[in-house]
C-alpha cells in the first residue's frame, strides 16, 4: 500500500514593497548624532549649490563625516533622499487659508509661492515628476490639502481638477524657468548681460521666420528688466488658466 502524501499548499507570494519612503517603517538610528532630519538638511544644501548631479550618497557621506554605508541606516536609496528633500522644501510653500475672500487672489498667491520655492531650489520643478511617491509626503499632503480646501469652498465641482490644471502650469513654468537661471548662472553674467550677448545668436537663429523675428527684434529693444519680464510672463499664463476655471465654475 502506498504511503499517504501530506497535500501541498501553495503560499501566497509576498507582494513587492511600495518604493517610498512614506511607505516603510523608519528604522530606530544606529547613530543618534547622525539624524535623518541633518542628512536631508545637508543634501538640499548640496542640490542648491551644485544641483541634483552632483549628489550622491559618498559625497554626501563625505560631507556628514560618516560613511555611505552609515547613510543607508537613515535612507535607503538616494530616490528616498529625494523624496525627503522634495517633501522638505514643500513646507516653505504658502495656500492661503480656504475662506478666503477673492479665490483667484488666494490662488495666485499659492501658485507664486510655488514659483518662489521652485526658484529658490532650482532642482525641485525637474524631479517632482521623478521623486517616486514623493506626493505621499506630509508637508506635500498638506500643501494639495489646503488647495483641495481652497476650491471645495468656492464651491468649484471637481477641486481635483483645478488642481492639476494650476499646478501643471505653476510647475511646467518653474521648470523652464529655474532651467533658464541655472544657464545664466553657469555664464558668469547677470541676466541682463547674458541676454544682450545672447540675443544677436537669437536674432539669427530667427531670421526668415517672420513672426519670431518681430518678436525677437521688439524683445531686444525693449528688455531692461528681465525679472519683471518673468514675473509679468508667469502672471499672464495664469491668469490664462484662472480665466479658464472661472468659466467651470460659472458654470
């Protein structure tokens, strides 16, 4: 008689960790002096100065005086680190308060504190889109919280909408623009002296394309500020996208 055979089980695969940050437990430090909090501190300065290709975890470490390995007890990979400057640097973003009394003020208001933010740290517009689940982060919930407030109140029907059309424009000028001032910075120049050498190339490149030829010949006779130009661009577009919404809620 044959011997009898234990039936099998099949066992329920564990499912692969969600890549955040936000996602795992924070592990109790090794190194009390050595806080995840100082070394996200250290790698945004690092990306102000020098931008996101001259971060990494050895050189970062070499700034610490702790080794790369030391690191990885805090931040498990450099796109955590990331996610933790992303997140770090939102919390100087300013929405007004939801009961506001002009909704298009506040909002404008919001969208340039973005800007301010993105401006002042260059790299963040590049790599919010690349962060991982850097969304998941809290000063990040906060800041899309108090939006989602902001256009629940005024009564628009889908704030998750008005949202994403604001915050693709905010974020898609921010990063032109902070793309823009880290050449000009490269040059040596100031920005009105990069674009009075630039310009002539422009003009050129220009020639035979009737349209932006007019343009380039007007901006060139008429360029003395170059910030307020900036500021006066990124206040038009979005007056463009507010005009927008302002029909949806009309509506």
């Amino acid at each position: 008689m044959a011997a009898r055979t234990k039936p099998t089980t099949k066992s329920t695969p564990t499912p692969n960790p969600i890549p955040s940050v936000w996602a795992r437990e924070q592990r109790s430090p090794d190194q009390p002096a050595l806080s995840r909090d100082a070394i996200v501190r250290e790698a945004i300065a690092m990306l102000d100065a020098d931008g996101i290709e001259a971060l990494s975890m050895r050189k970062l470490g070499a700034r610490l005086n702790a080794g790369a390995t030391s690191l990885y007890r805090h931040v498990a990979t450099k796109d955590e680190l990331m996610e933790l400057a992303v997140d770090e640097v939102a919390a100087e973003i300013h929405v007004p308060d939801a009961d506001a009394a002009d909704w298009r003020a506040a909002v404008t208001e919001a969208a340039a504190s973005f800007r301010t933010t993105a401006l002042r740290h260059r790299w963040l517009s590049s790599v919010l889109g690349q962060a991982g689940l850097a969304y998941l982060g809290p000063n990040l919930m906060s800041f899309t919280e108090r939006l989602a407030a902001l256009f629940t109140t005024v009564g628009f029907p889908e704030p998750s909408g008005a949202i994403d059309a604001v915050l693709s424009y905010t974020i898609g000028m921010s990063t032109t623009e902070a793309a823009w001032l880290t050449t000009v910075a490269r040059s040596g120049e100031s920005e009105a002296e990069f674009i009075a050498r630039l310009m002539p190339a422009a003009q050129q490149a220009a020639a035979g394309h009737a349209h932006l030829a007019g343009s380039y010949a007007e901006s060139a006779a008429t360029i003395t500020d170059p910030v307020a130009l900036r500021d006066s661009k990124f206040t038009y577009g979005l007056d463009v996208v507010l005009d927008g919404l302002s029909l949806r809620l009309t509506r």
